[in-house]
C-alpha cells in the first residue's frame, strides 16, 4: 500500500531526502508520492516533521 502526503504539508523535503527509490518528487508547490514507485517503506513518514504522510 503506498503512502500518501497530505495538505498538512508544509514542503519541507525531509521525506524527499529519505525515500530510497525516489518515489517522492516536487510538483508545483508541493511534494507528491508517485504510488508506482512507492515500496511502502515508511521512511518518509518517519522522517516528516508536521505528520502530513500517512497511508492509502
């Protein structure tokens, strides 16, 4: 199941840095999850400050 960020947001890029597939990218002024890449590790959930990643 793949992970997902939500409004609470705030564009930080911790997660970014620790995704280790990538699977997370800037779009506009946010960031997104690409679902296709995600392993569902929970790194990145892990690692974002305002709790803004949670499952599908």
């Amino acid at each position: 199941m793949a992970f997902k960020i939500t409004d609470a947001c705030v564009n930080c890029g911790a997660c970014e840095g620790d995704c280790p597939v990538g699977a997370i990218v800037e779009q506009g002024d946010k960031r997104v999850i690409e679902a296709d890449k995600c392993i569902s590790c929970g790194s990145c959930a892990a690692s974002c400050p305002t709790e803004a990643i949670t499952e599908e």
